[in-house]
C-alpha cells in the first residue's frame, strides 16, 4: 500500500513542485510503503461512531454521505479489509448505486478528541444479508437499535493519517460524563460530609441548652 502513489495525480504533482513540496513528497512515494493496517489503525477505527465516504456516481460527481454507529460498528477482518452494516435510512441508495456501477470509494475517520484523521482508498462490495449470515454474525451491533439492510465490505488499497491541523476538539455527551465523574462524586462526598458534620454541629447544640 502507498498511498502517495495513488493519491497524488499529475496535476498535484506539477502543484507540490510549483509550491516547493514536491521533493518531500517524492520521497514520501518511494518509501511510505505498509503492508495494511498496524495495531495504531485498527485501534483507532475500533474506537469510530462515524466516517464519511465518498462514492462516485454517473453524473461524474462525488457523493459524500455520513455513516454513523455504535462506537466499533465498522470492523477490522484483518489488515486489508473492513466491514459493517449499512443500516435502513431514507431510501435514496445513493452511494449503493454508486457502487453498483464504481466499486472506488475514499473514507475519512475523524478522531475530535484526539484531532487525529485517518484517510483511507478502498473497493467497495455490497453483500446481502441472505449472502453471508455467518459475516452478518460477526459484524452486526447487536446492542445497537437498527434495521440492517445489506452489508458493505471495503477491500483498502490505500491509508494515511492526515495532520491535525485546524480540527476542533469536540466531545461526545458520554466523553463528558467519563471526564467530570470524578469531579461529581467528590462533590457528592463533599456535600455527604457537609451534611455530616451540620448534624454533628445541630446534635451539640442541642445538647448545650
């Protein structure tokens, strides 16, 4: 895999040496070579709620849609290759007849907490439910409230991590319960030995008069 290769057109190229990267980056081709995903990935997109992916449609546009999930719902089946479960929405199918007709597809995992991005090239299939109940098996969210639909399977050519500038740490509402928990029970210990000691204070009162 070398993401450089396939990502950087001629056009892009002629761009880096008119602006003074290209030699980075030329660099950059030659050696950014893995062989799929590390622990670091796979890590990092078992910890995803959502990705955008952009398809390719006959119109000659892309067509970027937002998938979202449970924490976990896209699946690493092992270094080349993930999967999860396209869920019923609104019935517009239009990145599954994107794919029907233009199997390329690109993804980008957005991290806000960490302000970390994962780029990814795939080939997208599309399997039905009926297909491959023993995938269904291993990738359905079974906890997760959902209708599934059909199942979609991303053979990745090609990954990067973008640099973290200009995201915006975000947070989700369970990322602040997690970070001000301890803060809240030592208030709530506070308060129990406030309570504790007002009564104490009331009881000897009450035995001096």
């Amino acid at each position: 895999m070398n993401y450089a290769n396939l990502a950087f057109s001629d056009a892009a190229k002629a761009l880096q040496s008119q602006h003074g990267s290209r030699r980075v980056y030329e660099q950059a081709e030659k050696k950014n070579v893995v062989d799929g995903f590390t622990q670091n990935e796979e890590l990092f997109i078992a910890h995803q709620d959502h990705f955008y992916m952009a398809t390719f449609g006959d119109n000659g546009y892309p067509y970027i849609q937002h998938r979202g999930g449970p924490q976990g719902f896209v699946k690493v089946l092992d270094n080349h290759t993930l999967a999860f479960v396209d869920f019923a929405g609104n019935k517009q199918y239009i990145s599954a007849g994107n794919i029907e007709t233009n199997a390329n597809v690109s993804l980008i995992m957005i991290s806000y907490p960490h302000r970390a991005r994962l780029k990814l090239y795939a080939k997208a299939r599309i399997v039905e439910l009926s297909d491959d109940p023993g995938l269904f098996d291993q990738i359905d969210p079974e906890d997760y409230k959902h209708r599934p639909e059909r199942m979609m399977v991303l053979d990745i050519q090609a990954y990067d991590w973008n640099c973290p500038q200009h995201i915006t740490p975000r947070y989700t509402t369970d990322e602040i319960e997690q970070a001000f928990a301890p803060q809240r029970r030592r208030v709530a210990e506070l308060e129990a030995e406030n309570q504790r000691l007002k009564t104490e204070l009331e009881n000897l009162k009450l035995k001096a008069v």
